[in-house]
C-alpha cells in the first residue's frame, strides 16, 4: 500500500512535535508537509525547532530537513499532502477559518484544535465512542460545496480519562445521570513554555483556563446524536468538572463520582470492571495501527494508576482505572488516567485519521 | 500569668517536632516534659533528632537540653507537666490504652491521635466549629473514676480545608446534605520518612490508606450531637472524598461540590462570601493566642487558592478558600486549603489547649 | 529618626516585589514611590500586580494603593523619594542609562541590575567583603558632575553561597590561588514565568546564560582594589563556575573546591571553621538592621546545608556552609548555600542602602 | 543459538526489578531462575512484587509466574540457570560471601554489588574501557581452585558520566592528571523507598552516602593494569568528586573540569569531539545486543545534555556529552549525563555479560 502524504500545521509546537515523533514509521502516512507561523517559515524543520524540540527522541531524519512553510498560505500545501493534522496555535476565529481554508481546498483536516468542536456540522471524535458520527462528513462537505476536504475534530485531552470508562457503561444499557470529577492534569498539557515553574514546585493551581467548561460540555456532543444534519447533545447526564495543574510531566489523572440514572438497574463492581475489561470498539474491529489493544485497563492494586507508571500503558493510548469502589454519596467512584500528549492529543488525532483512512474518507 | 509546663508525647516524630516549633516562646505553655519510643529515651531531645530535625528553624534552645523520658512510663511525667499533647505513633490500640494511663494519672491529655476519635465520650474538637463538645468532659472523667486528667482529639488533617466553610453556611441556617471533593494533599502529612520520592517525582498517588473513610466519618461526629453523654453522629449530610497524594510540602488542598437540603432556601454566591468573610468563632471571641483573626479567608483570585502561596495565611492557621462558583450537578463547588502540620496537627493541638485554658479544664 | 523615603524601579517584576515585601515594616526606609513599565503606570499597585503576586505574605497595605508610575519618565520621581532600589527588567543599555539619569536627577540608585556592574567607578557592593569601596562614590559624582546622586550595585545572586566564606579565609591571611565550583540554582533566580515547568520536573538544565560568566568575573573586582578612582580586578585568584538550575524554589547552592597561594601556610579544617563561625564584618558592627547576626553560619550535620531547610538562616541573610573536607586534587572542598532572592537580591540591596545610610552617603 | 539461563539475585529490589524489564525478549539470555531474601522465597514473582514494581512496563510474561527462590540458598540454583546476575541488597560482608559461594558452585556471577569492586583479582569491567581485564579471570578460578564459577563486577552507576569521555581521550595519548567534578544523582539511584520526598521536594541534598569515595576510587581500578595477578590502580590521574542529590527520576549529570598531563600536547575543543563522536570499541566492534551504537554522544545545543531528555539515548546505554569549553582554571570542563538504572546499573550487568559470552567465557 502506498502510504498517504501526510501534512502537519502548527508542527513546531509541542502537539505538532509528538505528530512529528509518533508518525515516525508510521504504517500509512508519510510527512511530507510541516506548516508553521511566518517566523519558521522557510527555515527546515530541525533549524526551526532549535532549542525547542521537547521529545524524548531525536528529530526522525526524513523530517528535520523539510522545508517549514507558512500555514497561512493554504495554497503551498496544494500537491504536497493528502491531507492534514491542525495543531495550530492561532487564536479561535483565525484557527476556524484557516481549517476551513484548507478543506475547502481539497485538503482534509484532522484537527487538535478546539475552534470546530462546536460546530454544528464538525464530528468530535473519539474512535471507540462515536465512529458512527462520522456519517455527517458528507452533509458537511455538501452544504459547504466542498469536493474532497472536510474536517474532523478530537476533543480536549482531559475527558479521555473518564469518559470512555463511563461510556463502555452506557453502551451496555447502564445509562448514567450524573458524573463529579477532580483532575489532576499534567504540565505538558499547557505547551512549551506553558507552566512557570514557580507555579508548580511544591505547588498545584486549582485552576486551568477553559478546561472545566470543556470537560463538562464536550462529553456532550461526543454522546450525542445527529439530527437534521446538526449534532445534538446528549441531555440525558451531567458533568461537573473541577480542573487541577500538578507537578506531572505526562498523564492527567480524574478522581470520577457517578451517578446511574435506573436505581433498580445498577450493575455490580465486579460486573462493572467485566464490561472494562472486555470493552472493545471499532478502532480494536478495524485493526487500527495506533489502536490500544485494551482500551480500557483496569487495574487491581489499591494506589494505582499513576501518571509516571501507568501512562505508557499499551502504546500510552489505553486509559488505565483502578480503586472503582461505593461512592458514599452517588453510586460508585474510580479514577482514571491517560496520557494527555499522546491518546489526548496527537496519538488520538492520528487514531482519528486512520479511522477516516479505514473508513475510505481519505485518499491519496 | 504562670505558664502552664507541657509535655509532648512522640516529642521526636513530625508532628511533634511541630510541636516543639510552634510551642517556642508561647504566652501560655511551657515545654518542660518530652517523651517518645525507648530507643530515644535517655538521650537529650538534641541527640535524639539529631539527623531527623524536619522544621525550618532551628531547635529551641530551652527544649534542645531537655532529657527524652520513655512515653511508656507513664509515672515519669508526674510532676513534670500539667498536661501532654500526644503525637504518639504507635499502633491503635497501644496509644488508647497509653493516652488513658496518663489520663488515669491526673494529665489530660490533647491528642492529634486517631485512637480515641471514636471512643464514645471523647470529644473530637475543630475550636471555631464545636467547642460545646467539650461538655462531656465531666461526663468522661465520672465514668472512668478520672480525677484531673480526660481525653480531647482533633480530628484528622485532610478536613480542616473543606468542613470550617461547609459550617459556617450551617450555622447560618442553609443546611448541606451531600458532598462531594477530592484531595490533594502535601507529603508531610504521612511523616518522615514517608513517601517515597520515586513516588512523587514526576507522579501523583490516588491513595491514602485509611484517609477516606476518615475524611468521611469524621466530619458526622463534629457535626453530631451529645445524647446520653455520648456523641451521635449528624445524619442529615454526607461525604464522598477522594483523596491524592502530590508534589507539594505542606498544605492539603480540597475541590469540593456541594448541595443543599433545602431547595428553596440556598444562598447566593455573595451571600456564602460574605457569610465565609463574616465568620468568627469561640476562638476569635475568646481571642486565643493561635486562633486566626478570620478562620476562612476568601480569594478572588480567579487561580487561587494554591499550596505555597496561601498556606500561611494567617500563622497558618486560616482555612483559605476561593473559586466558589455554581456546580453543573450539585449547588456550588469550590476550593479550599488549609495547612495540614499546622492547622491539621500541632497548631489544631495547640488551639485545642488553649480553648481548654479558657474554658478552665486546664490548671497547674 | 524619620524614614527615608524609597522608590522601587521595577516595581511589579519578581525581585521588585521582593522589596516591597522585605521594606513593610523597614525601621529606616518607607516605600514611597513604585515605578515600573508604562503599562504598569497609571494602576495602583495592587492591580498592577493582579495575578502576578508571587511573595507568601500579602501586599503591604500602605504599598496597595501607591500610585504605579512610568520608570522611564524619571522627573515623576523627583520629590517622592530620597533614594531608589533599581530592580529595572530592561535590556543593558537601557538600564544604564535609566540608572545615569536617576542619578543626575538627584536620586541615588541602589541597584540589583548587571547594568553597572563593570562599569569603572561604580563599586559592586557586598557589604560583609568591600564596604570600603563605596569610597568611590566621591570621585563618581565629582567625574560625572552628579550632586547628591550616585550608583552603587550588588553582585550576582549566585555567588553569596561561595565568596563569603573564602573572603573570611583571605582576611585571616590564607590567599587562595584557585576555586572549581559548581551550583544547583534555584529557579525563583529566573524571574516569573522564568522557567517552564517541562524543563525543571524530573530534570536538570545544565546552563543558565550569562551565569558563570558573572560567577567567575564578579568576585574579582569585589576582591579587588580602587587605583586611580578605578576599580582594579584581584588577580591572584581565579574562579571557574558551572551553573545549574534546579528543582528548587529558593536558595542557590554551591559545592566548592579550592586552594590556597601558599603551600606552606595553609590553615587546619578546625581553623577554618573557626575563622567562619567567628566572622562578623562592618554590617554586623553597625548593628545594620537587615544584618545577620552571624553571617556565615557552619552546620556539622553530614547532609547539609540543604536549600529548603537552611535557605532562611538569620532571616535569609546568612550563607550556611557544611561538609568542609578535604579536596583529592586540591586542598579543600564545601558546600554553601544562600538564599537567592533575599541575600542574593532584595536582601542584599536592601543592606547595602542601610550600610550607606549608616555611612552617610543617605540623606533625606 | 540457544539462549543461556539466567539467574536474578535480588531480583525484587529495584535494579533487580530493572534486569527483569530489560532481559525481556533478549535475544541471548533468558531468566529462568529469581532469586531474593527468605520472606520473598516460595512467592511466585507477581506475588513477591506486589505492590512494590516500579518499572513502567508490565511484569514479563514468562517471569511473572516464576517461583522465587531464597537467594541464601546456593544449592536451589543449580542446574536452573548458567550463570547470575547479582543485584543482592545484604550488606557488604554477606554479600561478597554469598556471590562466593554460587561461583564455588559452578555459576559465574556478573554483578552489580560493591562487595567485590575491591577484591584483587576480581575485574570491575566497563566494556568500553577495560575489556581487556577480562583476562584476570583465569588466575581468579585457578588461585581459588573454581571449576566454570567466576565473579565479574560493574563500578557504582554515578561515574559512567565522566569515566567514557575522559578515557576516549587518554585513548588517543592525551593523558589527563587532575578532574574535579561535582554530580547531580536521580533518586532511583537510591533505590526504593529510598530518598524521602520530604528531602527532594523543593530541595537538594549534597551527600550521599559513600558515593564520593566510590567516585574518586573506582575509576583507578579501570584505569589500572594486571601485575602479577593483581589489579594495580592508574596513578597517573586524580578525582575529586561532590555528589549531590536531586529531584530527578532516572539519570545522573556530572559537571567536570580536568586538566591535562601534558602542557604541552592538548587537543583542541574540535579535536576532542571528534574523539568523542567517534569513540567505538569492544562492544561496538563485537556488536553486543545491548551496546549503543555511539557510545558517546555530543550534544551541541548549550543547555543539554538534561536527564530527562537525554537520559534515554541510544537504548539508555549511551553517555550523552556536552558544553564543551575551556575551563578557567583547568584546561577543559564539559557536562555528561548518563542513564544511571540503565547504563549505571542493570544494562551494564547486560552489556558485561554479553562481553563475557561474545569472549567465550560463559556456557550453557
């Protein structure tokens, strides 16, 4: 199989830098293309991230010498790529606009960026959720007379932790109303510089701007349905999300308190941590590359998981549970934890994308 | 006025070492009595933390020459001391049985232990919230034949940053029937040595033996009642806590939701304020010399508040509270912190004597 | 005795705010006039620093409400202060030329910036080692046509932790030729945001620009000699420095080699710690009130000095030093510590304006 | 080719734990036997670790359900493994006597204990450096009359930063007589529990226990020669070393200044990381499975290396170098970093074994 030209926007960032890393040897896509503000445009790819570059490996070689091109002119992708992922680092307004750009362009967008999550047409999508929103891809492309772009989203990296756990739950006809949960959410997850260190050393913030309101509403959309053509949420469950930042490098932790809607239909414990075990969806179906095997570990030792221990579970794409236990108010408790750099960033756009390749939107 | 002579049990552990700290030039006490496990005793207090000093400041000097009595030997302590705070860290049932032989000797004995919390006619005293607890005082030194001495405890460290503001609004006639919130607490809260680095470095831990339950339990016989010269818990409110372990020195942080009992009767978000910013208690009236000029201090701070910024806020006896805002489930939500050596140990200790002073339980 | 009245250049930055904490309550200075970029000006200062107060305790009241002013329009400045702490956060030249101007305008400056570190007749001041520099300051004004106005600065904060205690060696008549020395910094020394998070948890940096430069030049010239009403580089030692940044919130480390001129007449490890804990030098003969009583203090405890624990030793003034031994390659080698944001900053300013107000060079 | 059986020593402790990650799937070693103290003994391993794995990846298959020996007795490991890797954590008598007593018994022992660095005839190999030490082993066996048993030892993990890149250089005949160096040690280092986080959270500790002596003496031995059947310490160099601990997880940077023999014959900066870069030797040339590729690796960028974004190079077998220049009172200082669990501890143990079996001197 020839492998798709794959296009990064934002690629010197700290999200654009692990899309970098993790389509190393990618079995499908191929980066041909790397995009970024004006500033880096026309340097290549190693000189523009001197001094930045965050990952762990080195630069892979077929990339650090790419030419970086401007992201704002959509026009010079054109030819150089199949498709491409958005990890741009613009502003809301500009961020929607340059993505539509693309896609009216021909040029397909798997998007990081939370500017289309709320559009009424866009899917938000979490592969082993809510495959079947895909459907609305050929609406979109229609009502905005685009031939073959069109963009897709992934929500933010801090409800992976809790909601795929819930949702394998509902799938199962456990039907859940209400949901409580603290984060503790890791450095990486505000980009390069993003903390201060002196916020940080022997400290925690209460407080990351916009992420509650993500991790309430998101979930929404993600377990919704469509109807004429336009999302609607889910009105049956209710988020209520604290958000903390703590000395972590990767990994965000949820501490989750839930709720079940039927009293008289509650599963057990052990029956829970069954319906986790064997959760499995279309990624694991499809056979996807980036696929985790389990996408849900869960795990009996009583003081895990741990964002240093836990994190690398399965490829860093699985969620990892542990403690599920009687909540003393709802109905039950447990804390969930993924990697925010990884399943809930680039590793989940790249996940997106071979969803879409697998299900024939994408095309050389 | 004579300062009262003090003894502190467990005088070489953290707790106690707070203790010796915190008790340096006190208006009321004197340090002249210290005691702990017989591998210590025998040796001058100097020696025997000699290595193991934790506190920022160095040794007093009039307690740095004081010989190390063994706690066990119970006999030796008379005459030395008019009464002991206990910061033993021996098993349960052992510190039971040891804090009432001292007890049982004419010395009261003011406890950070977990042994006696639950004993039916011990009071369990946070002084701004139920300081009338103390009533059963009499009722315990009759029925055990105890002539001066009698038990007082505090509670544990992990609640001090959520219960004093869930009070306030209680005592103001706005009832709460459920809560929710999660921890993250310092490290100095399970001693030296205590938690591993490997295990904090770059990492959180969702466990603290035993801190759940207590962080639930405990609360219900602070709010509770006497009937019958023993404590019955409150029934009408219940916790659900999670509690973390993270990277911070000192100070237990709390991300707490809440709901009313009463529908029709909730405050607004400026009442609570203002209730929180009004609240002043029998320590303030009483004006103890630990006692904060106002218990709870809200922040406006849209990030606060954070561990190392705030958990000094006044001697670092004040409960520092911020972010109060509508719950997308419950009523409000909100974040509490307290520091949890000095507020949550020695200096809750400490305020508890002095409450005892004033209150005429303690005498030379 | 009246108060002077003091202005502080850089009002807002981190070491500006360090001052304003530092001078509540000074018995000689009153914070009178706060001056920091234009868009600071015109805000008082408590909403200049909204969001941005990094110090534990709160803003001093009578500071709060202050009027911020433009550092850059130095006539503002003219009859609201006797003298000015310069803790300006502009580029060299800027600095330099800032500073001149204050000064020609009648307002000595006490600066915490590298500006003027090497400039000719400007002495760099550590009140312990070269009070006798200030000597200069006659010939400073009479060259440059000042009246009442000059510049006097403060040294690197990285270099308190070793000078100090070779310093008090040289004056017993033990010259040092050589010193090896490598520090772990703290990251409060960066400013705020200063260090991201993703470069200090779980890691090291190995470099901080400009710092070993100054750690290696600076001592030569507070160790040096007025000729000429120049300053005159000591020559007869020489420092090479490796400077690290450290998960550390305050208090600069520095582990130490070094050698003495004279292989004939070198002093015992008994005899060295003699002539360190019996130093006392100007600041502590005129009783200065940000003077530690013992400036370098010698702990015996085979782990320390450690920055958390000994970092606020005499109110963060003095250097703590330990594990003095021998050297394998040269003849002895320590580790000190001192506080970098106090005696390495704000401290240390703040001393160096008590002893020139003690010496005459201040007045009202 | 067969695989050879392999025995773990105190293999529930952490570096034993880390030989059992890093032998899964080797290609010439399979663990069939563990062995660790009596109250581990007759657990299987996922029983015996419970609650105490540290590594990042799951226990391996085929040695979770191993059954784990009581590592006292000798006689149980014969005829289940040809030869042991000893990470035994008894102290230095017992241990030296029992690595002992499995060599008598025909089961060569490559370890990573100290109990034996000293020992005349024993080599403390890095195969980068001092393979050629190997051959001592003959006169080991034979003046100990052992039949196929042997012991072989690795040096402490902190001196792998700076012993490679110094001896590259001797190598080449540049001959260095002095180094003064200074460590920053990760806290895996000290194994688990290990450091207290009440000692590393916002702090630094500048002794460890042991580690300088360790650091200053090793280097002698693998730099010495053979005479008369004995190992003869190179007498020629000197180091000076302080150890420090701080908070990092994995990886140990060393700050080194050195000096050259010969005034006369320096190489150039240039000349030096040409040296480095094309440093190779016995492990290279034999293509070991474990050994890097670049055994040294310099790094221009002038704030790395940094642990946590180094540590991991080159499989975390490689020694990353770099801030090459000159120093100020020796000739040339530069920092090195190298992967003190990996490199330091159980892929050493790896790599001198592979050296052992590629030599010829291990069977099945």
């Amino acid at each position: 199989m020839d492998k798709l030209r794959v296009g990064v926007l934002g690629a010197t960032g700290m999200v654009g830098q692990k899309y970098i890393q993790l389509l190393e040897n990618h079995p499908w896509f191929n980066v041909t293309y790397v995009a970024a503000s004006p500033n880096s445009a026309g340097k290549n790819y190693s000189e523009a991230v001197k001094g930045r570059w965050q990952m762990a490996s080195p630069i892979p070689s077929e990339v650090s010498s790419l030419n970086v091109f401007d992201a704002n002119k959509v026009l010079d992708a054109i030819g150089k790529c199949d498709f491409v992922f958005s990890a741009l680092e613009l502003d809301k307004a500009a961020t929607a606009a340059l993505e539509e750009e693309y896609a009216k362009n021909n040029i397909a967008v798997v998007s990081n960026c939370s500017a289309h999550r709320f559009t009424p047409d866009v899917p938000m999508i979490v592969p082993e959720i809510n495959s079947s929103h895909l459907e609305i891809i050929e609406q979109q492309k229609k009502s905005r007379a685009w031939d073959k772009g069109f963009i897709v989203v992934k929500p933010n990296c801090s409800l992976q932790s809790y909601l795929t756990p819930l949702f394998a739950l509902q799938q199962k006809g456990y039907l859940i109303s209400r949901v409580i949960l603290s984060t503790m959410q890791a450095v990486s997850g505000a980009g390069y510089p993003g903390v201060a260190s002196l916020d940080i050393v022997d400290n925690i913030i209460p407080f990351i701007s916009g992420e509650e309101e993500k991790s309430e509403k998101e979930p929404l959309k993600i377990l919704g349905n469509i109807r004429d053509g336009k999302f609607v949420d889910a009105n049956s469950i209710k988020f209520s999300a604290h958000c903390n930042r703590v000395s972590v490098v990767d990994g965000h932790t949820a501490c989750v308190s839930f709720e079940f809607a039927d009293k008289n239909n509650k599963p057990t414990k052990e029956e829970i941590i069954k319906i986790w075990r064997e959760f499995a969806s279309v990624p694991q179906q499809l056979n996807l590359p980036s696929a985790p095997i389990h996408p849900i570990i869960y795990t009996e030792e009583e003081n895990r998981p741990q964002p240093r221990k836990d994190r690398d579970n399965d490829k860093s794409m699985a969620v990892t549970v542990g403690r599920l236990r009687e909540c003393n108010v709802f109905d039950y408790r447990f804390v969930g934890l993924s990697h925010n750099t990884v399943r809930g960033a680039a590793g989940g756009g790249i996940l997106n994308a071979e969803l879409l390749k697998a299900k024939g939107f994408l095309h050389s």
